[in-house]
C-alpha cells in the first residue's frame, strides 16, 4: 500500500474551509442568511463558516441559496449575487448539489451530481470552467480508480490548484496504492529490454539501477569493512579465513552480477575492485542468509554468518538508514527546482541540462525522446507521482505540511518510505525546530505495516508506533532507553513512547471505502529496522 493514501485520512479528520481570501470572482456556492443588517449587508453561514458580506438583492433570513461572488466592494466586503433560491424539499446536500449543476448549466448526470455532493459537503467554492474540466477528466478515469479521482479534484480545488487535468492525474498518482519502488522497477526492466539510442534513456537506466542497488551497497560496505578489520587483526585463525575469502571475492569479481557491486564513496580503490563481488548477505526472519556465497566453503560461510550475526550487517543503525534516505533524495532530485531557480538567478540556464542527472529531468527527457508506448507511459506515471507529491504540500498560516517519499528496494522493505512533516514558522519565517509532527509510514518484510507519530513541542518528544504485531510492545521496550539517550543527544525529552495497533475506526478513511490500510495480524520474525 502507498502510505500517500494517509493524506485522505487527514483530510477526514480536519476539513478547511475557504476564507474570504480565498475566494474568486464568478465561484458558485453554498449560503444560508442568518441575519440582515442595513445597506444591503447580511451574516451568511457558509459551511463552517460564517462571514458578513454586501448582496446585491434583498434575501431572506435562515433560506439556502446558491451565491455567486461577483466583486469586492469598495469597502474591501465581498458582494455576493442570488443565482438561485434553494427550495426546502432541497436543502440537502444531494439536493443542493443538482441546485449548483442547474446555476451553473450543467446535465445532471450520475458522475456529475456525486462530484457536486461532494465539493458542498466540503464547502469547496466551484467556477463552472472548473466543473467542466473534471467532469471531462473523469470520463478517462478507470472505474477502479474513480472514487480516489474525485479526492483528488476535491483537494485540488479546495487547495485553489489549476483546474488541469494534469494537477488532477499528479495528486491521483500520489494516491496509487502501488508503490513507487516497484514502478521504478517495471521501468527499468523496460528499458533493459530496448536498445534504445538517447543519452537520456542510458542516464535514466542507471539513475533506476543506482536505486535499487544502493541498500545493498551500504550494507555489504559495512560488513566488507569487518571482514578487511578481521583480516589485518590480532586472531590467526580469523585472519586466515578472512584474507581467504577477500581473495575468493577478488578472484570471482567478474562471475557475479552488478547487484554485489560496491562503489562506496570515499572507499579505497584496491577496495573497491575486492568488493565489486560480494557475497549479498541480509537477514530474514532475525538471521543472517548468504543469497550469494562467491564460491566460499562450508567453514567459510558459517564464520562469516557469524560474523554478520555479530556485526548486524544490515541496514539497521541510524546512520545508515540516513545515508541511504539522503542518497535517494539526491537521486530523486528533490533539489532540483532550488538549483533551477539559482541558476536562473545568476544567468546560467546554459548549463541546466548538464547539470540535471536526477531521476525527474530524465523521466521528462526519456518521455520526449522515445515512442516506445510502454516506456513513455510508465515514465509519465512516474513524473506525475513526483508532481502529485509535490502538490501535497500544504501552507495555513504558519503551519506547513510538507510530504516526501522515498522507495527503498531491500530484503527488509521493498516498498516506500513516506513522511509527513507538519511545522511552524516563526514570526521572521524561519521553521520553529521546537515545534513539529512528523508521521513516517513503511510497509516492512516482517513487521509489515508501521506508521511512527512524532509530536514534539517546546523541545519535549511523544512517540508513537502503530502497527499489529503482537509481540512489538516487548520489543520496543527493550530500546526505549536508547531511544532517550539518543534523542537527549539533539536535545529532545522523551515524555511518551508507546506502541499501539491500528485501529479501523481511527484510520477508517473519509467514507469512501479507502482506509490506511491494516493487514491480517502475523507473528512477528525478526527486527526490521531501529527507531
């Protein structure tokens, strides 16, 4: 499952209501007058809200009518004009869904009242050009996909985006319960498969690869870096079988394929060329497995599970889960758009397409450069994924929310990492450090689906995991007080960790059948990861 589908949760829980601000000349909605005031002005509950605003024809008190908003005044006030007068049998939001279509001259077809139900509901202001442009969009939509379809140009609209029907395919995009690690990896068997001529096509191809490599290097570099420790140590035994097997590693370098290799930056070169064939070891179900042995004997292969097994050689200390999250948003090119706007800036856009080796340029160049039909529908899936989570990031006020995904291809995950930062300006806009939410959603080989809330105000953590295995609350209770050590180090309290399993009626989605997802509950085997 994509963890991007928690946003409709989010979205359930707190719904935003368009201030006055937001509004725009010609946007049909929803009003009801509680109370008239001289000069043609009134109290009108809109939704949630309620606001004074100037009309242009005597009303009725505690009647609905569908508004128009024609212009400001001349005292900054909103004038509202009467398009129709919503008779009681209708003040219903299917009713006064069919009343918006008829103001604004639209069939009442079956897709067409549910996006109109939906939009009232939610208070959302629509212009009829709005309106024609998702019911045009919807008619492509599959029908698997149609109740998402309509999430997606509800929080476009509700967000003030471009009625386009490519804002609506990015945020749908965002929704797919696919993961993005398994889309890159269709993508990248494609581009195996044709001899395609393009630079771009041959730079997109190794972005992917050095992808999905990347877990495997960093934990392979670590269990190299013991196995050469052992080599140059003090026990003769130890020495012998390590310098054995460095050799075997070097002697096979070119039997194995390029998922073993490891070109760690920083790594010496006579390192590098020793570890280009490694034995790929990671664990499953909490012990260590060699997928590939590089010829080594029986002896061999259980001193160095050993050795794994002592080393934890996986990818399970913080550091090396923040190199691998950094060295994919490199690769992701999520600062692309900062190192455009710099580059504009000093009159360098010459050198922008030299620049650009991260994944979204190329899936851009590739989608232009091949017609291959299968290759430039699963780049373009892709771009609009990167867009739609884009699109996600919100701003009220102070308060930002800010999404990111990252997939990660490993033996304990292969599905993606995505994160939720909700923070707080201060009042000369830099971000408050002291006050923030973030929520991390992973789907784990053996812990399967996890959602981690990390709540921190005035400097002081509360931590909580959601998952169902049964036996987790032992586990974490083992790390608790290293998890304080470690947050005392940045200067964070731990006041509250605890962990608890998902529940249905918390993450029951919006009503449309779409939940936060939670699986049949499975023993637990093995630790995945440490928080």
């Amino acid at each position: 499952m994509n963890g991007i589908t928690a946003f409709q949760t989010m979205m359930s829980g707190v719904r935003e209501t368009s201030t006055r601000h937001g509004f725009k000349e010609g946007q049909l909605l929803i009003g009801k007058i509680l109370q008239l005031f001289p000069d043609q002005k009134a109290l009108l509950q809109i939704g949630q809200l309620q606001l004074v605003a100037k009309l242009e024809a005597p009303l009725k008190t505690l009647q609905n009518y569908v508004l128009a908003i024609d212009h400001k005044s001349g005292d900054d006030m909103i004038l509202l004009k009467m398009v129709e007068e919503i008779p009681e049998p209708n003040a219903t939001a299917k009713g006064m869904a069919g009343e918006i279509l008829t103001a604004a001259r639209l069939q009442k077809s079956p897709g067409a009242l549910k996006l109109a139900e939906s939009l009232v509901r939610n208070n959302i202001p629509i212009q009829e050009k709005q309106l024609v442009s998702a019911l045009h969009w919807l008619q492509g939509v599959s029908p698997a996909q149609k109740d998402k379809a309509y999430q997606s140009i509800q929080f476009s609209l509700q967000q003030g985006y471009p009625a386009s029907e490519g804002v609506f395919r990015s945020i749908l995009e965002a929704m797919d319960d696919k993961p993005m690690i398994l889309r890159l990896q269709e993508l990248g068997r494609a581009l195996t498969k044709e001899d395609l001529p393009g630079e771009a096509a041959s730079n997109l191809s190794k972005v992917i690869e050095s992808i999905l490599k990347k877990p495997d290097e960093i934990a392979q570099a670590k269990l190299y870096s013991v196995i050469d420790a052992a080599a140059k140590g003090t026990d003769s035994e130890e020495k012998e079988i390590a310098n054995v097997i460095l050799q075997k590693m070097q002697a096979a370098q070119n039997k194995f394929d390029a998922a073993g290799t490891i070109l760690q930056q920083g790594q010496p070169k006579e390192h590098q060329e020793l570890s280009t064939v490694f034995p790929v070891v990671f664990k499953q179900e909490g012990k260590p497995v060699i997928r590939e042995r590089a010829g080594l004997t029986e002896i061999e292969t259980a001193w160095l599970l050993k050795l794994a097994e002592n080393s934890s050689g996986g990818l399970e200390e913080g550091s090396h889960v923040k190199q691998l999250l950094a060295f994919i948003a490199d690769k992701l090119g999520m600062k692309d758009e900062f190192h455009v706007f710099l580059s504009l800036k000093s009159d360098q856009q010459g050198d922008l397409e030299k620049e650009f080796h991260t994944l979204k340029p190329l899936l851009i160049a590739a989608s232009k450069e091949t017609e291959i039909p299968e290759i430039k529908e699963k780049a373009e899936q892709l771009i609009h994924r990167l867009n739609g989570v884009t699109f996600l990031q919100q701003e009220h006020g102070p308060l930002q929310t800010q999404w990111m995904q990252i997939p990660i291809h490993s033996e304990w995950m292969k599905s993606d990492l995505s994160i939720q930062w909700k923070l707080r300006k201060k009042a000369n806009g830099q971000i408050d450090p002291d006050f923030c939410r973030i929520l991390l959603y992973l789907d784990l080989t053996s812990l399967k689906e996890m959602m981690v809330d990390v709540q921190i105000q005035d400097r002081v953590a509360s931590i909580t995991v959601h998952n169902n295995s049964q036996h987790l609350k032992q586990l974490a209770s083992k790390f608790s007080g290293e998890l304080k050590n470690q947050l005392q180090e940045i200067g964070l309290n731990l006041s509250i960790f605890k962990v608890k399993s998902f529940e249905d009626k918390l993450y029951s989605g919006d009503g449309t059948g779409h939940k936060f997802g939670v699986p049949a509950e499975r023993a637990y085997q093995g630790v995945d990861l440490k928080i």
